[in-house]
C-alpha cells in the first residue's frame, strides 16, 4: 500500500515535469531550508538515519492514547502513526510519509533556534530564575536537548487544545531550585523532561485529559496532591536516567486520568 503511494506520486511527479522545468524543481529543496533544520529526503517505514531522529523528535507528540514514538532513528510503524496523526491534525494529506507537505508545515512550526513555534527555551528553563542548563543530574547540553523535546510534546498538545494558549510555570530546574520548591527528590524537572502548564482557557482536567494524547507517560493533575492549581507532564518512560522504573504514571482523580 505505502510502497504503491510512493510509486504513484513519483510516477506522477516524473509525468508532470516539462523538461525545462526541471532545474527549477532540483533547486526547490533550497527555498525551504530552516535555520534549525532541513531535510533533504522524503521519509516513510524503513528507513533509519538522523533525519528521521529529527523528524521523530517533532511528532514524538502525535500518539495514540499512552503511547510513546522513541527517538532512535528507525522510521517503524510507530512513528509512520504519529506521522499520519501530525497530518491530519494540520489538514495534510495523512500518509505517513514525510515529504514536501509535512516539512513545509514542519518548517513553519519551528523556529531558528529548534525550539516550536509557541514555546521557548526561556520557558522552560525557569531554574527558579537562576537560567542556563546546568545543575541537574545531566549535562547541560542533554538537559537542553530534552526540553526540546518536551516542548514539541507541548505543541501538539496546544494544538490538540484547539490551538489555545499554554503557561509552562515551571520547566527545568537545577537540584537547589528543586529543593527549594519542595519537588521530588527525583524530579524530571531535573532532566529538562517536564513541565507544569496553566491555561486561560482550558480547565486543567481538559488539559490533563489532552495530554494523554501526547506523548506524556507522566501526567498529575487536579486531585492528586499539591496539583490542584496546575497539570505536571513528563516523559518518564522515556528517561533513562532516573532512578524509577520506564513506566506510565498518570494521576488526576478529579479528571478521571489515571494509570
Ligand atoms: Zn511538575
């Protein structure tokens, strides 16, 4: 089926192209080059590379209920679902395939500095107002790579929303900013791979329900203690770097989330 499509659309691609048009369409790929990233290749099942890594880091927040994409450059089925599910949440033909269509609209959300559109790294790295990567369990430059991650989570999940306003009140946190907030002595706010969100228009079981479309094996929320003010989503299952298990945790009794 995935192979016919492709087969079809080049066929159909080759058709279409008058010979002189031909050097115009080669130089097109140029046109959509991103200051963060740029794809040079259509990706679909089978294929591995860093460019798929990449693309998995951008619709890791595409998933089925409690499900994770990993990021480990294999384009297997998961990822072709949360490829389809990207598509469709932005009106693009879902295929599964990531061509010029998913690109350009990968291109658009994203800004020069890789993080989405919508979020920052100044948001995310609150660190009690502290700022920089550092003082957590991981390096600084890994503790940055997975609030990235975090935040194309956070995309989709404002998308799923409706495309309504997110707050991040509390994103990384060095070990002493942790402490003095009284949060876990594990946190993932340690590893950059977490994040407190309000909303001005979405109550927070909307938000805590939401997220468990979006890639978070973490979530607390309302009823569960001291989340009545705000909705916690980690990737916990993702982290291998914590001392618990790679399990999903999700509890917001108020909301009816649980797992
Ligand atoms: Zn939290």
């Amino acid at each position: 089926m995935r192979r016919n499509t492709v087969k079809r659309a080049l066929v159909a691609f080759a058709l279409a192209l008058p010979g002189a048009a031909i050097a115009t369409v080669a130089a097109a790929p140029a046109a959509h080059a991103d200051g963060c990233y740029t794809w040079k290749r259509d990706l679909y099942q089978g294929l591995s590379g860093d460019d798929v890594r990449q693309l998995q880091i951008r619709v890791a927040g595409w998933t089925s209920r409690g499900g994770i994409v990993r990021i480990d450059g294999d384009f297997g089925p998961e990822t072709a679902a949360a490829v389809k599910r990207f598509q469709s949440a932005y009106g693009l033909r879902s295929d599964g395939i990531a061509g010029k269509q998913t690109f350009t609209k990968l291109y658009q959300l994203q800004d020069n500095d890789c993080t989405p559109a919508h979020f920052s790294y100044r948001e995310l790295d609150d660190g009690c107002g502290k700022g920089g990567w550092s003082g957590g369990p991981l390096s600084a430059t890994d503790t940055k790579a997975s609030a990235v991650r975090t935040m194309w989570k956070l995309e989709a999940l404002r998308r799923g929303l409706g495309d309504k306003p997110l707050n991040v009140t509390s994103g990384f946190r060095d070990s002493s900013c942790n402490k003095k907030v009284g949060g876990a002595s594990d946190s993932q706010h340690l590893y950059g791979n977490a994040a407190d969100l309000t909303s001005g228009s979405r109550s927070l079981c909307e938000v805590a329900r939401a997220s468990r479309d979006h890639g978070f094996s973490g979530i607390y929320g309302p009823g569960y203690a001291g989340h009545d003010d705000h909705v916690h989503v980690d990737s916990r299952r993702e982290n291998n770097y914590d001392k618990s298990t790679n399990r999903t945790s999700w509890a917001a009794p108020d909301c009816g989330v649980s797992r």
